[in-house]
C-alpha cells in the first residue's frame, strides 16, 4: 500500500484501528494481564522482549489479518523491531493493515484539571525513522479529568501544535484528547471538547487532515459534527478502561466512529494459551470490535 492506499482504507474501510502501543509505563500491566508476573524479566529489555513476543504473536495470529483490522498503533520499539522476519510496519503493510507509531513521551502532572503531553524535543528524527519504515501515521495522548475550559483549551492547542508538526512531515496526526471516563464532570468536558477541537480544524491548512481519537461520549452522537467535518479523515473511539462488553455497547451508539481499542481488545489473551487457543480468543474480540465499529444505526 502507498500513501494514498493508505489513506483510502483509513476513510473508507469497514474495520478498526488495533492500539498495540503500550509503552514503558504501562508494559508492566499488559504483561501482568497477558499472565506474565513481574518477576519474569530482570531489565528493561527483557521486559520489551516479552511485550514484542505478545504482539508479534498478535499479528502473526490469522485473527488479526482477516480484513477486520484495518490498522494498528505500534509503541517505537515495536516499530524498531521485526516481526515474521520483516519490519513490523511492513509486516503490518503485508496484510493490508495501515500502520501507526504512537508520538507522545507521556504526560505533564495534572494541571486546570487536564494533564498535557511531556515535551518532545527528539520528534523530528523520530518522524523521519518512522515515515522511512513506511508508517502512515502517528498518535499522540493528552488526559482531560475535569471540564476546565482553560485546561481543555490547552491541551487541544498543545495536540494540533503537535499534529501540524507530523502533517509537515507528510504523516497523519491522531489527535487524542482523552476524557476520563470517571470524571465527575465528563458530559461537560465533552461539549467543551467538541467546541475546542472545531476551533482547531480552523488552522489545518486547505486539502489537509487530520483523525481524532476520542472517548466515547457521554451523550450518543455528541461527535458527529466531528465525524462529518472534512478536515477530519476518521474519529476513532479509546476504550478508556470500559470492559469490551460495555465499550462496544457505547460506540455502536455512534454511528461513523470506530474502534481504536487496547485493553478491550486485548484482555482475555493470556501467554499460556495455545496458539489456537489465542487466536480464537482474539478473533471473538475482532469480531465483536468489528460488529460494533461497522454499526450503522444508533444502539
């Protein structure tokens, strides 16, 4: 797939986006939850060693290349390292899923009751690896926990300052300003949101693009202006901690947003499974994230 291949099965694909970027954080918890304890590696490396195993396992399980995954979110080193014996952007390419390489360093301390992203002075070299490795597009994570219109102002300029930066370099930006799901004030943090990231579509340049990543919201259909809006390729919905049961529910409430989950769609997979086992474990969460990602009409 080049570029504009890409593009066409990221606007028009029936499917949705696999998140497989869990960084240094929270590799930890993704291998404790894929039954691997901590005390299974002694360093880092061996650390990212067993979270490479799992997902080259994911990628090459025949599940994950039927056609329903149309794209997948990769940590850098998952990028950096091989999967099959090829690159893993090529890999990926291989079986017709676009890839993506997840930005951000991590989040600031909690500030106007939003957290934004940690300054990123290595961004352009990293641009230029991963647009050589033929990765489509990036993303990158901010946290929203109260409807603070100062701080929810911020933390989308900060994310658009970022995505004009990745647009520059011939890449799609994910724009991801999450909400949390627990906040107390999450309707309202929502409406701000909405209303803060059409502000932003203003200052994409005429025949650009960019995707959001989204919470679901609390109010079905709140985002379709979004969705609709024609600096906008693609709104992909975060799980955000919801069980996969509840996650689906939601996003099917929203007709043209689709998947972009992690946690949902990796949870029951675990390392003593046998492989056939795994994949038809993953391939009920793909179906299920399909299903719900491919739904027309309000739930």
């Amino acid at each position: 797939m080049n570029q504009s291949e890409m593009t066409t099965k990221i606007r028009d694909g029936n499917g949705f986006i696999a998140a497989l970027d869990q960084s240094g954080g929270s590799t930890p918890k993704a291998l404790k939850g894929y039954g691997i304890e901590e005390g299974a590696w002694s360093n880092d490396e061996e650390m990212f060693a067993l979270i490479h195993q799992m997902r080259s396992r994911i990628i090459t399980s025949p599940s994950f290349g039927s056609g329903k995954v149309i794209g997948a979110i990769l940590f850098e080193r998952t990028m950096d390292g091989q999967v099959a014996g090829k690159p893993t952007p090529q890999a990926l390419i291989d079986l017709g899923i676009v890839p993506f390489i997840k930005i951000d360093k991590g989040l600031e301390d909690e500030a106007n009751g939003v957290q934004m992203m940690k300054p990123n002075p290595g961004l352009d070299d990293l641009l230029t690896r991963a647009k050589g490795l033929g990765v489509f597009g990036t993303k990158e994570r901010s946290v929203i926990n109260l409807a603070n219109q100062a701080g929810i102002a911020a933390v989308v300029a900060q994310q658009f300052e970022v995505a004009r930066q990745v647009l520059a370099h011939g890449m799609m930006p994910i724009v991801e300003p999450e909400v949390s799901i627990k906040s107390p004030e999450r309707d309202a943090a929502d409406r701000i949101l909405l209303q803060e990231i059409l502000k932003q579509l203003d200052t994409i340049a005429p025949g650009e693009q960019v995707m959001l990543k989204l919470t679901i919201p609390a109010e079905p259909g709140l985002f379709q202006p979004l969705v609709d809006h024609p600096k906008v390729l693609r709104v992909v919905a975060l799980s955000g901690g919801f069980s996969r049961d509840e996650a689906c529910r939601e996003l099917a409430k929203n007709p043209g947003m689709i998947a972009s989950f992690s946690r949902a769609l990796l949870s029951d997979l675990r390392h003593g499974q046998t492989d056939e086992e795994f994949d038809r474990t993953l391939g009920q969460a793909i179906d299920e994230i399909h299903e719900a990602s491919v739904a027309r009409v309000p739930a």
